[in-house]
C-alpha cells in the first residue's frame, strides 16, 4: 500500500479515530504505560525522591529468599482465600438454589441478600469493626456470651483478626455471588426438571443429578471471581487492622499480599519493591485466570 | 397412594428447610445494617450501657449533628457526589461512542486495539497503581479534582466492550440508511444508535456511579488534604480520630450507605440484570 492510498484510507477512517481517541489516550495514559512502567521500576530501587536506580534482580531475589514478612502475607493471603472462597461459593448456591424455589417473598430475599453488595466495603468493614467491638460493648460477643461461650477478641488477637475479616467478606460477597448462580439456574430448561419427575425423582435427587451436574459452567465461573477478588483483599484489612501507619493487626496476623504492597509502596515509599510485589500478584492471578479457562471451556454437555 | 403421601410430605419438610434457612440468612444480612442504623440515634450513656439493646429509649441525632458539625461532611459528599458523577458521565458517553466504531466501522488496527483493551481486563490495580500515583504527583494533580476523576476516566475498557456486543446486533441497514439520508457519523451514534442502547446505557451509568462512589483505594493514595476526601475516604478517617465516638462513626457509616441502598432500590431491576448477564461488580 503506498503512502497515497493509506493517508486517503485515514481520512475516510477519520471518525472512527476520534469516536475513540479520548478514552485511548486517557487509557494509554492511565492503564496501559503504567503496567510497563512498573514492570521496569521492579528492578530498581526506588524512593519517589531520587531517581530509580536499576539493581537488577534484587528485589525479586530478596522477597523470595529474605523477607519473612512476605512469606507471612502469602501464607495469610492463602488461608484467606482457602476460607472464604469454597464456603462463600458453598453458601451462596445454596441460597441461590433455595430462592428459585416455589417460594414466596422471592424478591425480597433477592434484595435482603443483595444489600451488601452495593455497600461500600470500607462502610462494611466499619460496621463490622463495631459489630466485632471488645467485651462489653460488641454486639458478637454480647450474642455469644448470652449463648453461654467465652467472649472472643476478635480484632484484638492475632489468632482470630484474619478469621474475622473473612467471616465478614463471606457475608459481604454472598449477594454477588448468588445473582450470578440464579442466572444460571434460569438456563437449565425445564424440560430436564418434567423429566426426572415423571422418573419419580424428588427435591434432592433432582438437585444432585439435575441442577448441580448442569451447573458446572456457573460454579467453574462465580468460583474464578471469587478467587480474584479474594485473591487481592485490601480494603477489609486496611480499615478493620489499619490506622495510624500500620496496617496487617497484630503480630501481622492479617497482612495479606496486597496490605503488605500498599504498606511497601505508600507508607515506606519503597516503589520498585512494591512493583515487584505487584508483579508477582500479577502473576499468580495471571496463571489461575488461565488455568480456569480451560476449565471453563470443558462445558458439561447435555 | 403411599407414594404420593411421600412426596408431600418430603416437599413439606424441604419447604420448611428453605424457609427457616432464608429467613435465619436474611436476619444475618440485615443485623449489621440495624445495628449501625440504631447505634447512630443512641445517645453516648446508651452505648455504654449494659447489655447492648436494639431499643432506644430516646432516639437522639447528636450522632449526626456531630458528624456534620466535627467534620466538613457536607464536603465530603459533594466531592463523592461530583467526581463519582463526572466519570459517569464521561464513562457512559465514552463508552458507547468508542463502543460504536469498534462495533459497527472498519478501521486500520480496530481489531488489535479491542484486544488490548480486552486484555487490560486482566490486569489487577495493584500494577497500575504505583506508577499511576507517580504520574499524577508529576501533573501536580495530587489533592485535586483532576488527579480523583481524570484517571479513572481511563477504566472504560469493560464498558466499551459491553457497548460493542450491543451496538454489533442492530442491523447495518438503519445506519445505512441514516447515511443515505446525509447524517453525519456523529448524527447516525446520536440519533440512531444512542436511543437503541438505552439500557445497556442506563446500567453502565448505575453500576459506574455505584463503584465510583465506594471507590476507596485510589482517593486513599492521592488524597492527603483534609477538605478533598471523598465520603468512603472520610468515613476511615473519622474511624481512627473520633474511634472513640462510636455513634458519630456509625452515623458516618449511614451517610456513606443510605444513598448507594436508595439508588438500588430504585434502580433494581437494572443491577441485577447487569450483574447476571455480565458478572459486573457493584
């Protein structure tokens, strides 16, 4: 193609251009440049007052070999995950399963579930903070003691932070997840359903070799979702551990892998560390994303 | 016979198994939300009173009028109300218009472009984070209203996409025809397209706003000046200066929730379709 002929292509081209120049720029900008350019800073060092300065491997080989609070976050980042995922994708399937029911008041349980979902999670986390209060003002140990159990310190002890954070974010995740299982229920057809009946099938035989088997694509889904957003818990930790510079609870009982990157790069300033840590974020998201493609791709058929 | 008398009574026990699960869940959802509602109208000698009580015996709005009063709230939501708005504005109309051209013109690299743009899905915030917060320090942008809105301008990836799979299913032939009566490109998205793509239009804004307004990560990194926090920013602030003031926190916390209920309630139908056939999160 010669020059001619491509410039005269531009000009009749030229609307497309401009329908989307601006969010292009802005996204180069903003989305784009700043992956690479993290990408480079993960082999400096980097202050934000001096200029990086290139040392190669060093923060990679560091985290890896020498940074046991890295080691910490990991570990707290996969017991997080481990909890909350299958009970968050456990429980709400369930809940998705017992909406679609013949029931009354669908609606209504629809929204009540739903509620947190629209709910800032730093609103959340406030609320739980209260709910979650020492001896004598919290509502939990309050209940709890009524029930005739030991109070709990909940945020205050390094064994029970991290659970505490997840019991809340499984309560706060609910609602997302079972709208995307109820969307799913709808696809199964109903012929399916009339078929195992006249075969004599009733509520739970339906449910284990109808619904559940025809459902695989939805769980393979909502269970990938809930894995990422697991995967890269902050907020929660941030308000419920945080305040006054440090953040992760006692003893880092809580610091997950992005609580440690945040603690890195904006209160220590040391950026190239940090964007080596994101890096790595990256990367473990990266390859389960992949992973559960192919997943996702071996569809059950029916 | 027997048969028959079985399969009501196994449907009765499911039924009342159903029930009691929803409604032991439903109570679980709305605890916290009627915990900080009742918190926030206690007066100080309640809270600290034992045991705990969901009865107030005299509602008061201290709780608020020191909210108001202790901290420039007022502020604080409008500067959630305006950035939040500002970039739906600009998401929505950026969206469908880019949205438009990928779906309906053909042009030099649209299809390498939309892979990028595709890809960029993937990619967590933690990598875009730092050298973002560089890049608006270098603008001078830090503690302004530029530095909140203009870059989250540029997260409209998702939303170009959604317009595309829309746009790509209206018939060629009404733009055709728009075109053979002399409408300009920007006419034909003006007056054909746009009152074609309503809903997707009306969804993409709520969701937008939704996650604007509890936005919380990037106010937290480049907002260091009291009078430019946005209410979800606030709302951890006041947790750690006024911890103490539980009632004053916990109205803080209705401030900050009571708006995003409202726009569901209204909005419903929307939010729960868009989150079903996209996986889109509130």
């Amino acid at each position: 193609m010669d020059k001619k002929e491509f410039f005269a292509q531009l000009r009749r081209q030229k609307w497309s251009y401009i329908f989307i120049s601006v969010p292009f720029l802005l996204f180069f900008i903003f989305q784009l440049a700043p992956v690479f350019i993290s990408f480079l800073w993960s082999f400096t060092e980097y202050d934000v007052v001096h200029p990086p300065k290139f040392i190669g491997l060093d923060n990679y080989i560091n985290i890896f070999t020498n940074d046991p609070l890295f080691r910490k976050s990991v570990i707290n980042t996969i017991i997080y995950v481990v909890g909350v995922v299958p009970l968050g994708v456990c429980l709400s399937l369930v809940l998705a399963v017992a909406i679609d029911q013949k029931i009354k008041f669908k609606n209504f349980f629809k929204s009540i579930f739903f509620l947190p979902t629209v709910t800032a999670i730093v609103a959340v986390s406030v609320i739980w903070k209260w709910l979650y209060a020492g001896e004598k003002y919290g509502l939990f140990n309050y209940l709890i003691m009524k029930l005739g159990f030991q109070p709990v310190d909940w945020l205050a002890s390094p064994i029970w932070t991290l659970p505490s954070i997840m019991i809340m974010s499984i309560w706060a995740g609910l609602g997302y997840s079972m709208i995307l299982f109820l969307a799913g229920l709808q696809t199964i057809p109903q012929v399916m359903y009339e078929m195992a009946e006249i075969d004599g099938a009733g509520f739970w035989c339906k449910l284990f070799h109808v619904t559940l088997p025809l459902l695989k694509p939805t769980i393979v889904f909502v269970s990938m979702m809930s894995f990422i957003f697991s995967f890269q818990v902050f907020e929660q930790v941030y308000v419920m551990t945080g305040g006054d510079g440090a953040i992760g609870g006692v003893l880092n009982s809580a610091l997950t892998m992005v609580a440690y990157l945040y603690d890195k790069g904006f209160t220590k300033f040391q950026m190239g560390y940090a964007s080596a840590l994101a890096y790595i974020i990256f990367f473990c998201v990266f390859i389960f994303t992949m992973l559960n493609k192919r997943l996702i791709k071996s569809r059950v058929e029916y | 016979m027997w048969h028959e008398l079985n399969m009501r009574k196994d449907a009765l026990t499911v039924k009342l198994f159903i029930y009691t699960f929803l409604i032991a869940g439903a109570v679980t959802m709305v605890l916290p939300y009627l915990w900080m509602f009742i918190t926030s109208i206690k007066p100080l000698e309640e809270i600290q009173s034992y045991p705990p009580s969901f009865l107030v015996k005299n509602p008061t709005f201290e709780p608020y009028e020191d909210l108001f009063r202790l901290v420039p709230m007022i502020r604080y939501i409008f500067n959630s109300l305006f950035v939040a708005g500002a970039i739906t504005l600009f998401n929505v109309f950026a969206a469908s218009l880019a949205g438009y051209a990928f779906a309906k013109h053909k042009f030099w690299g649209r299809d390498k472009l939309f892979f990028i743009l595709l890809g960029s899905l993937m990619i967590p915030w933690q990598v875009n984070i730092i050298p973002g917060f560089i890049i608006v320090k270098t603008l001078g942008w830090l503690n302004t209203y530029r530095g909140l809105i203009i870059p989250s301008m540029a997260c409209c990836a998702f939303g170009i996409f959604l317009n595309r799979q829309y746009i790509s299913s209206i018939p060629d032939d009404l733009i055709d025809t728009a075109k053979i009566d002399g409408c300009s490109e920007f006419m034909i998205y003006r007056h054909v397209i746009l009152p074609l793509i309503k809903p997707v239009v009306a969804t993409l804004a709520i969701f937008t706003f939704i996650q604007q307004w509890n936005n919380f990560v990037w106010p937290l990194v480049i907002i260091h000046t009291s009078d430019m926090r946005t209410v979800p920013l606030a709302l951890t602030v006041l947790t750690g200066q006024f911890g103490a003031n539980f009632a004053m926190v916990m109205a803080g916390a209705v401030v900050a929730t009571l708006p995003m209920l409202v726009v569901y309630l209204v909005f419903q139908k929307y939010i729960i379709k868009g989150i079903a056939m996209t996986g889109l999160k509130g």
